[in-house]
C-alpha cells in the first residue's frame, strides 16, 4: 500500500537544483504509488519557534498561528518525511530550519513518521553538507526514525547544473524504494 510521504523543501530558488533533485525523489515516490505532499517552505509564513512550549502543555497546539499548521496536519498522517534543502554557510537554508524546529510541537506526541531521507545541493564539494547529515540523522536518533537514503549532488551553482547527473537517477530510485 502506498506510504503517505511529507516533502519539506527549503530552497528559495523556485525551479532551481533542489527543486530538481526533489522532483526526481518525488517522481519516484509516485511511481510506487505513494502519496506526496510537498511543502515549498521559503515560499510559506513560518515564524521561529518561540520555546514557550505552550505545545507541551496543550496537545501539541502551537500559539503561533501561521503557515505551519498544514505542515503539522500533514506530519500527523505521514509515514515517511522528506528534508530537501541546498547547503547555506554549512547547514540546512533558514527557512528549512524554521519548519523543523517548529515540528518541536509534535515531539512529545510523537508523529507516525517511521523513515526519514535527505536531500542536499552545494556548491562544493559533498563534505560541505557534512554538519547538515550530522544534524539529520541526530534528528532521526531523538526521534526514532530510520534513515531511510541520504543523496547529495555536489559542485552546483546554476538552476540546470543538476540536469543529466546521476545524483537525479540516485534520487529517482530513493523515491521508489521508501
Ligand atoms: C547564501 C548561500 C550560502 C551558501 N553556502 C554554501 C556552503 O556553505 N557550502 C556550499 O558548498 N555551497 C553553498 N552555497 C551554494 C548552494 O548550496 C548551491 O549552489 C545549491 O545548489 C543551490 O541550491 P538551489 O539551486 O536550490 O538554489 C550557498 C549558496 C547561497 C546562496
């Protein structure tokens, strides 16, 4: 039966290699039959957390009331979540970051999400995203998920740059095995 999978993007550059690489990973998926839900978070009204852990107290109800709300409905019915984000100054983009730290809300819950995957873009070399998948996967530890597939696509710069690479190919195959 198809996995009910969450995408939550981080890249400004609407189009751009992230976008590419997510899209790949997305075609994968559906082609398996799962069903994605792709969050644009750059594009979104998403506040920082603001650790009052009001949502600690009060079932995971945030006081902020702003874009963040269909993420976490979302988060409440996936299986698998999805973090694309190209490297900025050695971690995820700021707008990524904001949408994880403000999944705090669903932390004492505990949200379905079993497998987690990671996809990166940077203009260096891949050690470059090396904080970032350390990050991860101390996401995945605290929240007992299985990482599912990292992919990284190194030396990027232009929107197209990414076009023809195997790291699309790695991507695809990540999408029709989760
Ligand atoms: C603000 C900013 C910071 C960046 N920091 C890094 C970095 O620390 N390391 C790196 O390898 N690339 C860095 N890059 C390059 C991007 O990660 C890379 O070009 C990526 O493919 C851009 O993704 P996009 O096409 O989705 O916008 C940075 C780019 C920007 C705009």
């Amino acid at each position: 039966m198809g996995k009910n999978i969450v995408v939550l993007s981080g890249s400004p550059r609407r189009g751009a290699t992230t976008d590419r690489l997510t899209d790949a990973f997305i075609e994968g998926a559906e082609s398996a039959g799962n069903f994605v839900t792709r969050f644009q978070t750059a594009d979104m009204r998403i506040g920082g957390c603001l650790g009052c852990r009001h949502c600690f107290t009060e079932q995971g109800v945030c006081v902020q009331k702003d874009d963040m709300q269909p993420i976490l409905d979302a988060l409440r019915k996936a299986e698998v979540l999805v973090l694309a984000s190209p490297v900025y100054y050695f971690g995820f983009t700021a707008q990524l970051k904001l949408a994880v730290d403000r999944t705090y809300a669903l932390l004492k819950e505990r949200m379905p999400v079993k497998r987690a995957a990671l996809l990166m873009t940077c203009g260096a070399s891949e050690e470059a995203a090396a904080s970032s998948v350390s990050t991860f996967r101390q996401i995945c530890k605290l929240q007992r998920w299985e990482e599912a597939g990292i992919v990284i696509a190194p030396h990027l710069h232009k929107p197209d740059e990414i076009d023809g690479r195997p790291e699309l190919d790695k991507a695809r195959q990540l999408g029709r095995d989760i």
